[in-house]
C-alpha cells in the first residue's frame, strides 16, 4: 500500500521506499493507467511536461480509486479520445479556447485526417482551424439554427490534446500583490454625440487633386474620408492612396512609373509559380498544399455576389492567380484561410489584377501578424481589447469573465478578417477605408468591436449568456449590425477617452494617445467583493485592471482567493 500527499508541490511517499518522489503539480502534463488483470493492481506512470517519465507505481484498485480523487482536487483531467488509459492535464485557458472553437466549428475535418495534417503541417493546420470562424455563420445559416444538426455534423476534435503547442492561448501577467486587485472606478467624461457625413464624390476628390495630379492637402482628405467614407466611384483611384500603393506627391508621371514597375515586378513572380510543371510540383508539397488551400477556398468566396457568382467566373481565377503570386512575393507568411476574404473586396473595387495585388499585399503589411505563426499579433489584439474594455465598462467586462469569455475570444472572427463576415459588403468596404485612414488614432478598430458590445451589453447581460450563448449572438449579429450607429459610438468612446484625465498608460499606449501626467487620487480601503459598482473604469499603473473617471474615486480590495470565475489580471 502506498501513501501520498499532496501540497503545493507532489510528494508520493511508499512505506515500502524511503525515497520521496516529488515534483510541481503544474509540471505535471499526463498519467497512464494500466490494468492487470492477474492481480487486479493497477499501474500509473506519471508523465511530465518537459518529458521526464516519474516511476511507475502499482495500486490496490480501492487505494487508487482514492489517489484519483485526491488528485483531482488540484488538477483537471481529461480522458485522451486517442488512448482510453491516458488522462491529460486540462490547462483552463485552452479548455475555453477548445469550448469556442468547437462551437464555432473550427475543425471540422476528420480526427485522423486532422492529426496527419498536424504532424505534416501544424502551422497551416491551426491557423487554417482558427480562420474557419469565417465560415461559422454560413454553417450556422445552413441548419437554421438547429442545435443537434449542427452537433451532429460537426465532430468535436480534442484540440488542446492535438496541438496544445499551436493553439493560441493570451496569458495575462499575475498582479503584483497576490490574492487582492485594487479597482479605482471613476465615471467617463459624457458621450458626445457624434455625426456622420455624406461620401466624398468625384467632384469632391477632384479638388483634392492638381494639374500634375498630386493630391492637395491630404490629412484634410484623409479626414473627409474618415467621416464619411467614399462614393464607389472614388475608390479605384483612393484605396491606392489609403493603402500607400501611391504617395500623395507623386505625379501623373510618377504614378505611371510606379505602375509600371509594380506590373513587372508582379508578372515576374507570377511566372515563378505559373512555370512550374505537374513533376516538380508533385516534389514541392509546400506549394502544391497552398495551391490546393487557394482553389478550395477561392470556390466558396462571396459566390453570391455578382462579380464572383456563376461557373467558369474569369473573376475567380484571378482571386486565385492573385493569391498564389502572394505566397511568392511572402513564401514566409504563404496563404492562410481567410485571406482570401480580405482579398475579395479589393479586387471588386480594382478589376485590376496587378492594382488588387498591390493593394492586397499593403494590406497585408498592417494585418499579416494576425495570420502568423506565433499568433503574436492576435494575442496582443485579444489582450488589447480586453484592458480597453475594462477601461470603457468594467461592469460589462467582469460579466464576461464571471461567464468564462473574458478571454475575448469571440471577438476572434472579428479580429482576424476585420469584420469581412460582419456587415454587408458594400459596407464592409466603408468600414475598411475609415480604418485606413489611421483615424482618429491608432487601434480603432478595437473601439469598433467595444461599440458593438455595448449596442449588445443589455442583451447579454438580462439573458444571462454565458459563453456558448454569446458565441452563437455574435455570430447571429452577422450582417445586422448598423455600420454608421456603430461607427459613431466608437468615435464617441474614443472621445470619451481622450478626454479622461486619468486614462492609464497602456490605455494610451493602445491608442497612441499624448501621454498625461496627472494620477487619480487614491484613498485605499479594503471592502468586500458585493461592493463592486458597474460603471467605466480606469486602472492604476500598478495595479490590475478597472478604472473610470469621475470625481469621487471608490478603491476596492477583492479577495481573489476566492472562488472567482475565470478573472484576469492585467499588468496596468
């Protein structure tokens, strides 16, 4: 018989061995269990993150009915789909990560096929799961909603079990102090009320334009467009400028050279991969797999809409030719799923395949991180969105955590293709040039997303939607949002920001707003958790998250060692 105690760390003692083996619980990554059946014992291995293999130890079958139950008191477990005898550590940020995806049909494909996939190519094998968010709605619209159709046509995968290494997981730096967070709430400054204005026509971007052909006082431009966006007419020619294909100086002359030289920088990549014969191709699995992702995606890209719709659509073999010389111009980054969705619109607009290239691959520059394999520039964004939140409306915030989605990842789809399969497409086009804009700063379409959650807040929160509930109102909201209400509000909040005096550092960072000098008074005072007030909230540089702005200022103290839902703390 064998004695175990459990602290911090694991002790496993045996009356029968002095030694003592230990190691740290959080080191611990797996256990097997094996059976023997002439003795009825039963074996355990313990296996460690870092490879280590602890020594087997054998059981009476009561004894180690009670080593599981104490075992699981201070670690989750889940039974491996791949071994029945296998039992791996659940880490609670990828079992919320794993609940998402899974609703939100991430990887549909066959286990089997999905672990080759895995093992040949992890990297477009999860970041292509991730991109199947876009495709979410579609799936969803399809069953009318049916829950047990969608469940029985989507599989669960263990994803955390299959690529616990390429998952995206936001880790939040623990608090300084252990145990407390101090919340400083002080009120926003009032909303203002925001108007929007009519598009800039041709007549209009004309004046902008001299002799030569130089654009005259483009921040004024670049303004106008911010607020009301552009007349379809006018987007051939502004995007080019929005996505920096041309700067505003340059000429007539100027231009035509520029084009001239994108053109035959453009068709001499495209040669690379159009020369390459069914052989060699056959012996390049890096391209041939890309090629094969482009056409099954470039089949299903806005086919409803009339410049995709239809068979043998020439205007579908360019998004294709168009995507395949991107993986030769960024053979680093390649072709990722929901790529081509960013694609679509540009080239509606261009009907240029050397002009949709360019202004593909610019871009690309500001969001290709969102399609990396590090997943650093999702991470970030995730993280981002939630210190701002927590800044604009801690209440809403804490309900997200206390209903496991404070991690934000619900916003992913939103996040990764900029809201492509959120507003319709003719407004997904003026949404986009507002964001190119840069205007009013940097990050805006953060604010974007803390607009829609704040049209949404009241819904969420009087129905109580926990984390599959606000997976599935997201995705129903598709196509339903109001782009110019929405737009407004955030302009509002982003307002209401700049002009808080008390705006935290990493909030101003964020937004890369000026940086202020002045502190909120603090008046520290130790009070309990039902003391929490709702409001906007602004965070002490010190401490973890939650601050608004008003003239009292309320400190409060949460002892966190207690059992909260899923609660973050941020370094602020």
């Amino acid at each position: 018989m064998y004695l175990f105690y459990f602290t911090d760390a694991v002790e496993i003692k045996s009356i029968r061995m002095p030694n003592v083996i230990k190691f740290d619980i959080a080191d611990l990554k797996s256990y097997k269990r094996t059976d023997l059946s002439e003795t009825h014992k039963t074996v355990i291995t313990f296996l460690l993150k870092d490879g280590t293999n602890v020594p087997s130890f054998q059981f009476e079958s009561i004894e180690f009915g009670k080593f599981c139950a104490a075992l699981d008191s201070y670690v989750n477990f889940k039974r491996s789909k791949k071994e029945n005898n296998l039992f791996l550590t659940i880490d609670p940020k990828v079992e919320a990560l794993e609940k998402s995806f899974s609703e939100l049909d991430l990887f549909s494909d066959s286990k089997s096929h999905i672990i080759t996939k895995i093992i040949h190519d992890p990297y477009n094998t999860a970041m292509g799961g991730f991109s199947k968010v876009t495709n979410y709605l579609l799936d969803y619209m399809m069953y009318n909603g049916n829950e047990s159709e969608m469940q029985n046509k989507c599989s669960r995968v263990d994803i955390s079990e299959m690529i616990s290494g390429n998952l995206l997981q936001v880790d939040f730096d623990n608090q300084e102090e252990p145990g407390y967070e101090l919340i400083t709430r002080i009120e926003l400054p009032p909303r203002p009320k925001i108007t929007r204005e009519e598009p800039v026509t041709l007549e209009e971007w004309a004046s902008y334009v001299d002799a030569e052909g130089r654009i005259k006082d483009f921040e004024v431009l670049r303004q106008r467009i911010f607020k009301g966006g552009l007349m379809h007419s006018v987007r051939k020619e502004a995007w080019k400028y929005l996505l920096e294909v041309y700067p505003p100086e340059a000429s007539n002359k100027e231009k035509a050279a520029i084009q001239d030289k994108n053109s035959e920088a453009y068709f001499n990549m495209k040669l690379q991969w159009k020369s390459f014969t069914p052989d060699q191709e056959s012996r390049f699995s890096a391209l041939r797999d890309r090629k094969s992702l482009i056409e099954k995606d470039v089949s299903r890209t806005d086919r409803t809409h009339p410049f995709f719709e239809g068979e043998n659509n020439n205007n579908i073999q360019m998004l294709q030719e168009i995507l395949m010389t991107y993986c030769m111009y960024n053979f680093d980054l390649g072709y990722v799923q929901g790529m081509s969705d960013l694609l679509s619109p540009i080239l509606v607009v261009m009907q240029d395949e050397v002009e949709a290239f360019w202004c593909f691959a610019s871009w690309l520059k500001l969001i290709g991180s969102n399609f990396e394999l590090e997943q650093q520039g999702m991470k970030k964004q995730l993280q981002d969105l939630h210190r701002l939140l927590y800044f604009v409306d801690s209440q809403l915030c804490n309900y997200l955590e206390k209903h496991d989605s404070g991690n934000m990842y619900f916003a992913f789809r939103w996040l990764l293709i900029l809201f492509k399969r959120d507003f319709k497409f003719m407004e997904i086009m003026k949404l986009w040039e507002v964001l190119w804009t840069g205007m009013p700063c940097q990050s805006f379409h953060l604010l974007i997303c803390i607009a829609i959650l704040d049209s949404e807040k009241m819904t969420i929160m009087e129905n109580d939607y926990g984390l599959t509930e606000i997976l599935k109102h997201v995705n129903e909201m598709s196509y339903k949002i109001n782009l110019e209400e929405t737009l407004c509000k955030a302009e509002a909040i982003y307002h209401q920001i700049k002009n808080s005096k008390y705006r935290s550092d990493v909030v101003e960072t964020i937004l890369g707003l000026e940086h202020l000098s002045l502190e909120p008074p603090v008046a520290p005072q130790k009070e309990s958790p039902s003391s929490c007030k709702s409001g906007s909230s602004e965070v002490s540089p010190k401490k973890s998250p939650q601050a608004h702005e008003s003239t009292d200022t309320i400190e409060e103290y949460i002892d966190l060692e207690q059992n909260y839902p899923t609660l973050f703390d941020l370094p602020y």
